[in-house]
C-alpha cells in the first residue's frame, strides 16, 4: 500500500508541475486549458489509468483551483 502512496505522490507532483509550466505560458485560458487536459490525458493513457472525459475534466480543475490559491 505503501508504494500506492508513492506512485500517487508523484502523479499529482507531475501533474501539477505541468500545469504550473502550461499556467505560466503566454497563452489564452481556453487554450491553455486544453493543453493541460490533453497533457492529463496522455499521462493518464501512457500509464493505462482508466478515468472518464468528466473525470480529467474535474481533475484539471481542481489543479487549477490548487494553483490559483
């Protein structure tokens, strides 16, 4: 369970430093937005990590939520 724990960790460290570098690109919200979730998507695919459109959606905005706090 341990290592549960770990892999966890780092998905979110890898997640949200991501999203931090995609944030702070000159770019449109929309379409940062989108590279953000298409990033997710990826991540989630090369790591056969099964979860919905609604669910990544959800996910990248609480990623944003965290880094607009």
């Amino acid at each position: 369970m341990k290592s549960l724990g770990y892999i966890g960790a780092f998905l979110g460290g890898a997640i949200a430093g991501a999203a931090l570098g995609l944030l702070m690109a000159p770019e449109t919200g929309s379409e940062t937005r989108a590279k953000i979730t298409d990033t997710v998507e990826d991540f989630l695919k090369k790591h056969n990590i099964k979860l919905n459109r609604k669910d990544v959606s959800d996910l990248v905005d609480d990623i944003e939520d965290t880094v607009t706090e």
